[in-house]
C-alpha cells in the first residue's frame, strides 16, 4: 500500500550547511533556499559532471552549498552576489573550495558585460536572469544546459509590489522559445528549464 504522505525532504545534508545557516541567522538573513530546493540543486549539479555552473544571488551561501554538494571534483562554480556583507559568510564557510568562484557585483552589470564560456547550469535567484535580463542569461547557456529559478510562490519577504513581477514572467515563459520550462507548485515555487 502506498504512504498516505511522500515525505521529500533531504536526508542528506551538504556540511557547511548548519553553519552558514546559523551565519543567516545571526545576520537576519532569511533568504536563503529551503532545503528541498538545495537538494534538487545538488542533483542538477551532479548531472553536469565537469560542467559550468553559475549562481546569481549567493545571499549567504546555502544554495552554494547544495550545488558544491552536488557538483564532481572536476566542475566549477561561479556565484555573484550584490551584497558584500552576505557574500562574506559564503566566503569564509566555502571559499576554500578550488572549485568556487565569487564575485562581488551587481547581476545585471555581470550578465550584460561577462564574455567567457558558457554554462551548463544556472540556479537563478535575484531579479536579473529571472524578471529582468532573461535574453542575456540564456545567451550564456549551453545547448541543453539547466535553468531553475525559484521563490514564484508568496514568500513572507517580498516587497508588496513583487508579485506583478512574478505574473508577468510566469505570463512570459511559456513564449520564449530558446526555454523548454516546467513551473513547480514546490518548496518556494520552482521553474525548471533546459534551454534548447
Ligand atoms: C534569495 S537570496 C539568495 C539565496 C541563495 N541563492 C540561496 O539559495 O541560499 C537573493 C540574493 O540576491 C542578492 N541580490 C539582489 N539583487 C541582486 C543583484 N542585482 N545582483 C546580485 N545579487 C543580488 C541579494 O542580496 C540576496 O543575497
């Protein structure tokens, strides 16, 4: 017979995680991902051995977590985050990790002036790449390359205006056609998305 509940949350854990969480806390940081969102991270990770990874809003570093969790010896990592303040927590609980790079820069000057390679996956999660910018991360992706993005459901921190910018992209994906996207009513609200 079947459980009457699926139960999905991680049994696993990346290990620096308790501490960069304790970090938030401590920072009233509340952004950070649930949990099951960096479990789902760490598996895209692990299907892109070797691969190009990229992050846009590290906040404090536990989605960075998950994606080094879930990445092989041989894969790198680029997360960019605005706030230094944050980005220091990462940088101090991960930055030892060869196969991580931070950068301190605001997102949307990062997407519209980086000209490196590409990258076979992209954890989205701050307005540019997601809201504004969309045209500029896909041009970075490679032929069936990852996009998640998160937080499309009602999050306590949003500001009272976010919500229109949530519709208008949910509005919007279904007419882009370099994204073939499946949008999830999970965690915090996911899109997933190979770009074609
Ligand atoms: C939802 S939090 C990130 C959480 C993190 N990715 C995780 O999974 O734990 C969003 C982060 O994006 C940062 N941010 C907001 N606007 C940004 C921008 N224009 N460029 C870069 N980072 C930005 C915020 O400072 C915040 O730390």
């Amino acid at each position: 017979m079947s459980p009457a509940v699926l139960i999905d949350y991680p049994w696993r854990r990346p290990v620096a995680l308790d501490a960069i969480l304790g970090e938030a806390a401590r920072l009233r940081f509340k952004m950070s991902c649930e949990n099951r969102t960096g479990a789902l991270l760490a598996v895209l990770a692990a299907s892109k051995p070797g691969g190009r990874i990229l992050e846009l809003g590290t906040g404090v570093g536990a989605g960075t977590a998950w994606l080094l969790d879930g990445m092989t010896d041989d894969a790198t990592l680029t997360s960019v985050e605005l706030d230094p303040t944050v980005q220091a927590v990462a940088l101090a609980r991960l930055g030892a990790d060869p196969r991580l790079k931070l950068v301190e820069r605001d997102a949307a000057d990062w997407l519209t002036t980086y000209d490196g390679p590409g990258f076979d996956l992209a954890y989205v999660d701050c307005r540019p790449g997601k809201f504004t910018h969309l045209d500029q991360l896909i041009d970075l992706l490679n032929p069936g390359a990852l996009y998640l993005g998160d937080d499309l459901l009602l999050q306590p921190t949003w500001p009272e205006d976010h919500q229109a910018r949530v519709d208008a992209f949910l509005d919007h994906l279904p007419h882009q056609r370099r994204l073939r996207p499946v949008v999830m009513s999970w965690a915090s609200g996911l899109v997933v998305a190979a770009r074609t």
